[in-house]
DNA sequence: ATCTCTGGTGATCGATCGATAAACTGCGCC
DNA sequence: GGCGCAGTTTATCGATCGATCACCAGAGAT
C-alpha cells in the first residue's frame, strides 16, 4: 500500500480562525448543544458542529468543565447586560408603566429556548452560580419592586422586604418565568401576547400587593387552617 | 493456581426477593438515581445502591429505557391518586376554602426533590407523557378552577374558558408551582409557611379574576391568538 | 524560497457505558 | 435428599466518552 500518497485534501474548508474567534465559536456552539441535549452532550458532536476535529478543542480549554463554566459565565451574565435596574428606578414614570416595561425587556432576555434550557439544566445541577443568579433576581428585582411598591403606595419605607411580601412578588415572578416554560420547554401552546400575559400578571399583583398593605395596617391576618 | 478453590462466599447479605418486590425496587431505586443524576445516571451505580450486581436489571427490564419508562409512569401517575377532581367540584363548600385545600393538597403531593427533579429532567427531554401531564393540568386542574369561578361569580358558564382567563390561572398555577422549585430544585430560602403561600397567592388570583370579569363585562377585549 | 509559529488533524489510551452469555446458588417440591 | 427452576453473579463485548500525543500545514516575516 503506498501509504505515502500526497492525498490532495478535499476538505470542505479548510477553516484557519483567529484564536479568539475559535474560542467563542466553541462557546456558542457549546451552548447551543449543552441546550439542546445537556452538559451530558459529547465534545466529538461539538466539533462536528464547527466542523473540526475533537481534539481541537484542547487548544482552547483545558477540560470540557471549563468550557461548561464559560458557558454558564455567558448565559448568566447575557441577560444582566440590559440597564434594567434604572428602568425600574425611574420615579419620574409611574410605576405601572415601569414594571411593565422591565419585564418585557427582560422576559425578551430570557424567554429564548437556548437561554431557559441551560438556566434549568444547571440549576438541576445545583451549582453555585445559579444561587447566585437567583440571590440575584431576589437583591435587584424583586426587593426593588417591592420598595417601589411601598413608595408608591405611601408606605413606610424598610431596609429589606417582609418575608410574605417577598414571597408575594416571588409567585408572581414564578408566575411570569413559567410562561417562558411552557412556551420554550414544554412546546406548549401559550397566550401568544406576552405584553398582555405581563399586564394582566401585573394587575393581580398590584392589586394583591395593595390589599396586602391595607390589611398589614389595620388588622393582623387571621391565619387559615383547613380541616379535613 | 487452584482455580477451584470453593470461595466461601462472604457477601453482606445474600438478599433473594420475589420477582415482583425485586422489579418494584429497581424502579424505587431508579426514581431515585435519576432524580439526582439525571436519566444519564448508570445502571451500576443503580445495582450499586440495591446492593445486587448490574446485570440483573436486564433480568427485569429488557433495557435501559424501559425501565425509565415505568419511572415516568409511576412519578406522572402518583400525584393522581389524590381524589382532588371531587374536591374542586364540591359546591356544598365555599370555592375559596376548596381552592385552599386543592392546592395543599396538591403541593404536598408533588413538592418533594424526588417528584421536581424528575419532572424537570423529563420536561427537558420534551417527552410526550410530559406533554400529557401540562395537558392534564389545563384541563382538569385550571380549567375546572375556572369554571368554579365563574360559576361563583355568577357569570354564564361557557364550555371553555377565554384564552386570557386560562393565562391569569396558568400564571397563578406556574407561580405555586415555582416555589417548589426555588425550595426543593434551587433550594433557595423560602416563606416557610407553605399554605401562607397559597392562601396570598389565592387572594391575589380570585381578586384578579373578579376584576377581569367586571371589566369583560362592560367593555370588549380585543381577540387572542393561540400559537401551538 | 525558506523558516517559524500556531491552528488543526490522526491515532490512540483508559475509563465507563449499556447489554449479553454462561455459570452458579439457594429455595421449594416430590 | 436430590431435582429443577428462579434469582444472582462473573466475565466480557462493542461503543462511546474525555483526554493526550506526535505530527501536519498554512500564513507572515525575513
């Protein structure tokens, strides 16, 4: 056998990146299969994807663990880029037109199939960094609607939120979050305007929230048992 | 080399069940398993934790898959057994406390690590029995609530409900439903009082609800579209 | 034109995966 | 008390996984 044959490469491209450009690639790349099949998904179909070998891969990251965690990096941070936290701090706007407006920019961060996947898969790996994000949505959101809410409202202002008040403005993020489940996850069929799901989700809120504050003043709320 | 020595036989415990105890426990077992590792989750470290050796799973599954299969039936069917269609439909008691006691009784049914994990790890394979199951909840859980309220409210009853009425109660459901995840998937801290929870969630939705209904009645609300 | 640096490949290793076949062992039955 | 079957193990296969190594090739500098 003439094992020496020049074989004249018939390689469809022959693709010579930047190392720069290579290594984001591997990102995207990687999140779109980690979404996809999760972070169980193998580094010979991620190199399929870019249309190199295996191996490449090793140039640009020492283990599939730190491609992975520069996968969460981007996920993660992606949505923060947006300067929501002035939005919801405007007090020149009302208030209701604020929220509104937050959470359609935000929900358009992270309503996508890509973004919902990877934030589930890792949070069912209970890693650290999806702590962080939810302490983080509970310090920079909910906590600052609630003083929104409590300045609108003309109540006593209090460093942190009660924890029923905290819990109140938590389903009702739930309640807006899993919209994005089922639409992106589930594939199940969802009212399709979302700014109308957002406004009604925050009429009941506001008005929960009110009623809330009113009963807080006058009298103490009867607890409720149930027997059966 | 005395390869015939006869090994006198040091195992724990020779534990030798009946087929059926023996094919309940690797799917007790295998719930387990992959709640925590995901279906990637092996088949010796499942023979690991039943004390028995791998291969004997194939004496009672003929794969892999089969025996994921009658995981999902069993955690999808489990919360069924509860009665709770009678306890929504009962109109001798008054809707708020059958609502109350509904998603108690709902809750503790699938609030555990166990049932979420395995959910959330099914949904993300996008598995038809998940399908089912978020159909199941619209028709016999959200739409049978709604029906309730109308009813309650004294509007006419119609067949089904209004695409905007179905969001309002799925974003009641998917809030409830959230907190579980935030404490058994996230395990971020929660309002401990669970039937709190519900009760200020409830107080919010019916509120919205008569709300929406006041407003549908008077002035037209322009037509929703449904996307599958 | 050649040197060199670096992006990229081919071959392969050890571990682990799901699955199979054959041997063994303990319990019930006659 | 020995037979037979059902429950279990030992050994092993082929595929696939993440990772490593030596080598190749193409663009820019000289």
């Amino acid at each position: 056998m003439n094992r020496k044959a020049p074989v004249k490469r018939a390689r469809a491209k022959q693709k010579r990146l930047s190392a720069d450009d290579r290594r984001s690639e591997f990102v995207i790349k990687a999140t779109e299969l980690f979404a996809e099949e999760g972070f169980g998904g193998g580094t010979r179909a991620l190199a399929r994807k870019l249309g190199v070998t295996q191996p490449l891969l090793y140039r640009y990251f020492p283990s599939k663990d730190d491609l992975i965690k520069e996968v969460y990096r981007k996920v993660y941070l992606e949505p923060l880029e947006i300067g929501w936290e002035k939005v919801l701090a405007d007090r020149s706007r009302p208030l209701r037109i604020r929220l509104q407006e937050f959470y359609e920019v935000y929900t358009d961060a992270i309503f996508n199939r890509k973004w919902l996947r990877i934030y589930l898969y890792s949070g069912l790996k209970g890693l650290d960094i999806n702590r962080w994000y939810v302490g983080m949505v509970k310090d920079k959101i909910l906590t600052r609607i609630l003083r929104e809410c409590r300045h609108d409202a003309g109540l006593a202002m209090q460093s942190r939120p009660s924890a029923a008040e905290l819990e109140l403005a938590w389903v009702f993020h739930g309640g807006i979050f899993y919209y994005g489940v089922r639409k992106y996850i589930y594939e199940a069929p969802v009212l399709e305007d979302k700014a109308r799901m957002i406004s009604d989700a925050l009429d009941i809120f506001l008005a929960g929230f009110e009623r809330m504050a009113e009963s807080a003043t006058d009298r103490r709320r009867a607890p409720i048992k149930i027997v059966g």
